[in-house]
C-alpha cells in the first residue's frame, strides 16, 4: 500500500542536551529487546516465500511485499543517519517535558494502521537496491547497524532530540519508531498473505 507512517519528518531538527550522561541500561534493554523482536517478526513473515508471493500485489495502487521490504530499509537507513549526524551536533538544549509522546504511545501510533499517511518520494519502492536478495541483505545490513549501534553507544540518546510531524521524539523514541514501523509493515506484509487471491 502507498501509505506509511513516514511522512515530510525528514525536515528533522536535531538538538542536544550537554548535560547528557550515558544511556540507561533500562533504555539500552528496551530498545535492543524492539529491534530484535520487530526484525525476527519480519524474517519469519518472508522467509519461506516464494518469488511469486513476494511480488504479488493485488492491485497496482497496493504494494507488494517486496516492495515493503524496500521501503524499511530505504527509511531505516535514513533514520539511522539521523541518528548518528546527533553525535556532532549540539545546537542547544530540549527539556524531557517537551516530548510529544511516551514510547508506548508512539509504538502504539506507529503500529495502528487505521492511519495512513503517504509517504516521501525517496522512501517509496523503486528496485533501488536491484533484487529482493539484496534488498534482504540491505535490511539485515543497517538492521544489524543499529543494533550494534544501541549495544554499544556511551550516550544519552534521550537528550538527543528530533522533529517529527507529531511533535518532539528522543533518540530512544526514534529507534522505538523505527522497529514499530517495521512491525507496521509487517502487519501489512500478513494482510496481503491473508487475501484468497495470494498466490499458493
């Protein structure tokens, strides 16, 4: 489907707290246990389908699954960018107070796909990485990144502050936004498995 939780959020002001102290081991665990999760939910989805099955779409307003694949790791790589550019930047300072949501309620938005907002041109499906096979690899790859990335980082990523269209997220909320999205397209990925018309 031409829908996605990813809009015009990529006019991203990044603001950092320098009283930051390091991330929480709570917030270390709680993202790490997201990332994890969201990609197994994924691979299990896809991982005994066929080719047929992974490009079947039921109409040519809908997507396919490989073409959900596509647009995951196109925004996940894109939001893992942002993420990383919040290491160089310290543009001033944000209270916690000014957050939009809590990270229940942002999973809980992302997840709900009664809404539907189009998403970025640069984040809609094109075959940019060539094949499913490395469109898979791509995913897995900046998957793998962030996982990486969470295990190991020194810093607070809740003083570390983002603009999206729904207000203010933290960098704990933004990698909690990226594993829900995919958990959202997931979703997706079982309704088009679930049509009489899927391919056997």
């Amino acid at each position: 489907m031409k829908n996605s939780i990813l809009p015009l959020w990529l006019s991203i002001i990044i603001v950092t707290n320098s009283l930051a102290q390091s991330i929480s081991e709570s917030d270390r665990s709680k993202v790490l246990s997201h990332l994890q999760e969201s990609k197994n939910k994924l691979l299990n989805t896809i991982g005994n389908l066929s080719e047929e099955q992974l490009y079947y779409k039921p109409s040519a307003s809908k997507w396919s699954i490989a073409e959900c694949l596509e647009h995951l790791a196109l925004s996940e790589k894109s939001l893992s960018a942002a993420i990383q550019m919040t290491h160089n930047e310290e543009s001033g300072r944000v209270d916690q107070t000014d957050i939009a949501l809590s990270d229940e309620a942002l999973i809980e938005l992302i997840t709900d796909r009664t809404n539907k907002v189009k998403t970025r041109a640069e984040f809609e499906p094109t075959e940019s990485f060539g094949s499913f096979q490395s469109t898979l690899a791509a995913f897995r790859e900046v998957r793998e990144s962030n996982i990486h990335f969470v295990e190991n980082t020194s810093s607070n990523l809740r003083s570390q502050y983002f603009d999206f269209p729904f207000g203010k997220v933290d960098a704990v909320q933004v990698l909690l936004f990226i594993s829900a999205h995919t958990q959202r397209h997931v979703q997706q990925m079982k309704e088009l498995i679930s049509l009489q018309s899927f391919p056997g």
